[in-house]
C-alpha cells in the first residue's frame, strides 16, 4: 500500500498548489519576500512606521460553508473568510498586511477548491493585503469526499500612537453603522433551520427578495471595510472607536469598543433592516431580541467619531457607495445597549 491507497494523493496536492499559484502572487504587495511553496511566508514590515504593533486575527466561516456545499457555489466563501479577519484586525485601527489561510477536506477536488481560492485572493485584494500562504490538508475519514473546511489568519499594522483601545472613546461620541451587504456570515444555523423546519427551499423566490432566490440573497459575501475605513482615517476624519457586527449581533460586539463605564443609546429605527432579515424573522417567528441577538440586522460595522464629525463621516461613507446611519451616542453606563427591542 501507499499514501494514495489510504486515500491522500501527494501528487494531486502539488498540481493544486501550481493551480493556485497565480491566485497567490496576484494578491502581493511590495513587502512580499519570495514565494510560494516554502515551510513559512516571509514579509517585510512597511515602512514609515516610528512604533509599529502587529495586530492579528483568525476566523472561519461557520455553517454558511453548508450552504455554499448544497448549492455547489464555492466562489464567495473565500471572501467570507478573508473579510471575518481582516474586518476583526479593522478594529484597532490596523491596516491588514497578510493573510493565511487553511484548507481541510476528505479528498481533494481540484475545481471546487480552486474557486474557493479564487475567492479568498479576491477578498485580499479588496483589502489590499497579501496571500502570503496557507496549507491544504487531505484527510480522508475525517471529512466526507467533496466536503471541506476553512480557517484565516491575518495580520496587520497599526502605529502605536494610533491604536484604537476604548480609551479613545468619550461620552457624547455618535455611533455611525455601516450597512452590510446581508446576512454575511453569522447566525447560519439558524437560517438553515428556519429554511428546513419551514419546507422551503434555498432557490424559493420570496417577495421581500425582489425576485432573488433565498440562495442567491444567503452567499452574498460579507462586506469588507477596511479600504473605505483606512482612507477616512488618511482623510482626516478622527476615529474613536470601531466594532466588526459579528455573531452576537449589535448587543455583543459594539460594547467591545467601548472605554470603562460607558454604554450605547441606540437609536430606535435610525437604520435600513434589509428584507432577508423580515423574511428570516417572519418565516421562523423569530423574536425582534433573538434576530437582534443573532444577526447583523443590516450593520455590517461602527465608527465611533465626535458628533462634530458626524456628517462628514456619513458624506465620505455614502461617497464609497457604503450606506451609513446614525444609530446611536455613546452614554454613562456599565458597557450595554440601550435601546434596542426586547
């Protein structure tokens, strides 16, 4: 017997690579040192920086990754993965300078994975950093045949005087939300079983979708803010804090940026919630808490700025084709929300 009777073919591993190749390299900045196919990526740090920190992040792309496998549409959860990171990194106020990824699956299938890749060096291009590597794992009995699994990894930059902490933040800031593209990529186990539980199908075409299929709505990629961000920063426009709306919705992730005893006052209805979440809400009966519990609700991120600042914000915001609100101010408080329905 050899490695390909127990069901891992080497060969097929390095075709793969030499596949993906040309997805790698066209995602490299300037700071890449070689290439592809070593035991570690190597990277310079950019210059210009007088205390440079390094902030990284990792994240998977959870149960949309079963969807994408029912529907045989592997093109747009790349992007999920790349954008999970680099949206976290964000946060800090750090600009995304390397991404790795990994890649398990039963057996290896050349065409699938490849769009997946595909996918994850569009995502780095959307948030100007480099592929800088990753690895692809074959593990037969593990997974089924044809069914994979993904995890990212980046790394950023960010100026340590620049650093966003929570200390930065002030009571009388003004929350400004940007919106998501849908439901990105939480809270999948839920819209799964309210699809299954209910009988429909993900290529039924609900009213609320102007005609799209719960499918097509369901893969849109999550949105990635990090070009838009960086160059209101570079613009002029002060920054105090930012939160990347991830699982847990608003309730769980925008009190991380705060500073000691403050809160959030949301600003009931001050926002767009888009059709996907009233169908997700209706078809499951889900409760207004639980979907706001569970889902972005149609802010993908928050800024934290001066309400001096607030209407250039929103203005340099719209001008990037990202729609933003004023969802909330920053209060007295113990790190909550206030505001949003029970």
């Amino acid at each position: 017997m050899d490695y390909r009777d127990a069901g891992v073919d080497v060969e097929a591993g390095r075709a793969f690579v030499d596949r993906i190749r040309s997805l790698v390299n066209k995602t490299h900045r300037s700071e890449v040192i070689g290439g592809l196919g070593g035991f570690s990526g190597f990277f310079a740090l950019p210059s210009g920086y007088r205390e440079p920190v390094l902030v990284s992040g990792t994240d998977g792309v959870g149960t949309k990754l079963k969807l994408a496998h029912d529907l045989n549409c592997h093109n747009t959860v790349g992007i999920d993965l790349v954008a999970m990171c680099v949206n976290d990194v964000l946060t800090s106020g750090a600009e995304a300078l390397f991404f790795l990824d990994y890649l398990a699956t039963g057996k290896l299938e050349a065409e699938q994975l490849a769009e997946v890749v595909a996918g994850i060096s569009q995502g780095c291009e959307m948030a100007g950093c480099s592929l800088l590597g990753g690895e692809t794992a074959e593990m037969p009995g593990f997974y089924p045949p044809g069914v994979y699994d993904l995890a990212g990894f980046c790394v950023g930059v960010v100026e340590k005087s620049q650093l966003l902490s929570g200390s930065q933040v002030e009571v009388g800031d003004v929350a400004i939300g940007l919106a998501s593209q849908g439901v990105h990529s939480n809270g999948f186990s839920l819209v799964r079983k309210i699809v299954n539980d209910g009988g429909f199908s993900w290529s039924d075409r609900p009213k609320e979708l102007g005609g799209k299929s719960l499918g097509e709505v369901l893969l849109t990629p999550t949105q990635i803010y990090v070009k838009p961000v960086l160059a209101a920063i570079a613009s002029g426009i002060e920054i105090h804090g930012m939160a990347h709306i991830t699982g847990g919705g608003l309730p769980e992730n925008l009190p991380r940026c705060l500073g000691a005893n403050q809160s959030i006052e949301i600003i009931p209805n001050s926002w767009n919630i888009l059709p996907i979440f009233e169908w997700l809400a209706a078809a499951g009966k889900v409760t207004p808490q639980a979907m706001f519990d569970t889902f972005n609700m149609g802010i993908g991120f928050v800024v934290l700025v001066n309400p001096k600042a607030q209407e250039a914000t929103i203005k340099w915001f719209e001008s990037q084709n990202i729609a933003a609100y004023c969802i909330g101010k920053v209060i007295p408080g113990t790190g909550n929300l206030i505001g949003l329905p029970a």
